[in-house]
C-alpha cells in the first residue's frame, strides 16, 4: 500500500465525528458480520449432517 493510512481520530476530524462514534459503528459491524459468519458456518455443518 502505497497511500498514508488514517487514524481514527483523523477519520473522525476530517468528517467532523468524535472518534467514538467510528469506534461503535466498527463494533457494530463486527458484532453483523459475527453473527452472519456463524450463521453460515452453522447451516453447512446441519447440511454435511443431513
């Protein structure tokens, strides 16, 4: 990669946020994707069994 990489904190000055509310939605989304990614884990193991 060859483009600086941003804090959070610059993140969140530059769109005029405070760096907690990136740091919930990054929890956020990560609790989604949790949940979707073991969703899926747990249907093709039900359908290996079937």
């Amino acid at each position: 990669m060859s483009e600086k990489l941003k804090t959070i904190k610059e993140l969140a000055d530059e769109w005029g946020i405070t760096k907690q509310t990136i740091q919930y939605h990054i929890r956020f989304c990560c609790k989604v994707f949790q949940k979707i990614y073991f969703s899926v884990k747990l249907r093709k193991k039900t359908e290996r069994t079937e």
